[in-house]
C-alpha cells in the first residue's frame, strides 16, 4: 500500500507539471506572442478554458501529500519556505490576472506571476536535488516557456501562431542544456544513473518536439514537452528517493485515505477531460 501512494503522489505532481506548465509558459510568452490587445486576447482565449482544471492536479497532489505524508509535508515546508511562499503568491497572482483581466495593466501582474511561479518550483526542485538555485530557476522557466509555446502553436493561427513556433525552436537548445547541466551539478543522490536516465529522456522528447514542430504536428509536440516538463519531477522520485516509508501516515490511515482517493480521483480525471472535450472546438 505505502508503494501505491508514492506512486500516486509522484503521478499527480508529475501531471501537474506536464498540464500547467503551458499556464505558466503562455504567461511569460502573453506580451511576446500577442503583439497588439486583439491578439492578446486570442492567447488569453486559449488558454483560460485549461488554467482551473490544471491546477486540479496541484490541489490533489497537495492532499496526498497532507493526508498520507504528514512528516514529509513538515520537512518540505520548513526546508523550501522560500519557493513555496513564491508558488503560492505568483499561482494566486497569475489565475486572478487570467480570469480578471480587464485592462492591459493587469498585464504585469499575468506575466509576473507566471514568473513567479516557474522561479518557484525551479527553487524547490533545485533545494530537494541539491542543484544551484540560479540554474534550476531558469531551468524550470525554460521548460516552462517551451511547454507553453508549443500549446500556443497548437492552439492558435496566424501571426501569433508563427511566434510561437519561432520561440519554440529558439527554446529547444537551452532546455536540452539545462537537462545536462542539471546532472552535472547536483548534489549527490541515492541513484545517479536515474538522472542520467532523466537527461537522455529530455534529450529523446526534445528531438521528438523539434521534429514534430518542422512536420507542423503541434499536438505530437505538445505531448513531448508535456512530458518534458514531468521529468524533474519523476527523477526527484527516483534519484533522491525523498518519500520514504517513515514519513508516511500509519497504515490504518492509509486505508481510510484510500477509500477517499478511489472516489476523488475519477473526478479529477474526468474533470481533466471535459475541459479539453470542451475546448477542443474554440482552436
């Protein structure tokens, strides 16, 4: 059973990378793909439909980690306060700027936020793999702006659609950097062959996005970058090994939580799924 719940746990944090990691990359990218208010309301349009439903996977990931993690939650708080204090403030300042933009002046607190939050989780991934700060910061927002220009490639037409691509192929270089750099300055870990492993599988998923890209098949090239941005996640699970039996709740505990997860996570996941069923004709 604890097997299970890790491997919970490390499938919604990863899904919550790989889905909202195109929020935060559409934020940096606002000012950049929509080059007049017309057009900036197309990006806005493409992304708002996705925003809440991605962060679902956040909100489940978090109650895992209370419910069945109590000790681990402690450490994690106490160890990062610095990257989840920024997550926090920048994912409450870029959803109000998503859903409460009126004027271009919200503009700053939208791109602000997203950066934020993409310098926060790099902090946070950073701290637990033992990794510079400077260089998982912008690590992260690079993933992130890849992510998030190929959703834009996928999702729009036109001039914006012809930026997004061009800032797609210019981002595909420096994320395949930060995968090797990654490796090469962490901290020790429990299996460094898995970050090796994570490196040649960011290396794999690169080239798949660029071929896709040339071939204009945005939605083979979003999948490639969502499981880009899913990588750090998964190599924190398997090279620091960081969720351990001894933090876990007790075992009747996990019973009971498992009762509540097999009834809450079809929703989540059919909840996924109407927001892309829905929006899959506003293209």
């Amino acid at each position: 059973m604890e097997v299970l719940w890790v491997v919970l746990l490390g499938l919604l944090t990863a899904g919550y990378f790989a889905l909202a990691g195109f929020d935060y990359g559409v934020g940096l990218l606002f000012r950049f793909v929509g080059r007049d208010e017309a057009e900036r309301a197309r990006v806005l349009r493409a992304v708002t439909p996705f925003v809440l439903g991605n962060e679902v996977w956040l909100v489940a990931a978090v109650g895992v980690l209370f419910g069945a993690f109590p000790r681990l939650e402690g450490e994690l708080l106490s160890a990062h306060h610095g990257g989840f204090v920024a997550v926090l403030v920048g994912l409450v300042a870029f959803t109000a700027a998503v859903q409460l933009r009126s004027h271009p002046w919200w503009d700053v607190v939208l791109v602000g936020g997203a950066a934020v939050v993409a310098v926060g989780w790099g902090l946070v991934l950073g701290g637990v793999l033992g990794g510079p700060a400077a260089l998982w910061a912008v690590g992260v927002a690079t993933l992130f702006l890849l992510h998030g220009a190929v959703f834009l490639a996928w999702r729009l037409s036109g001039p914006p659609r012809a930026r997004a691509v061009a800032a797609a192929r210019a981002l595909v270089a420096p994320a395949g950097a930060f995968a090797v750099a990654a490796v090469l300055s962490s901290g020790p870990v429990r299996a460094p062959a898995v970050g090796w492993a994570g490196a040649a599988t960011a290396a794999a998923l690169l080239a798949g996005a660029w071929s896709a890209l040339r071939l204009k098949a945005y939605r083979p090239a979003l999948l490639c970058t969502a499981a880009l941005c899913a990588v750090p996640v998964l190599a924190v699970f398997g090279a620091q090994s960081v969720v351990e039996v001894a933090a876990m709740a007790h075992a009747p505990t996990l019973r009971v939580l498992s009762w509540a997860a097999a009834a809450v996570l079809p929703l989540v996941l059919v909840f996924q799924w109407a927001t892309w069923w829905m929006s899959r004709a506003a293209r």
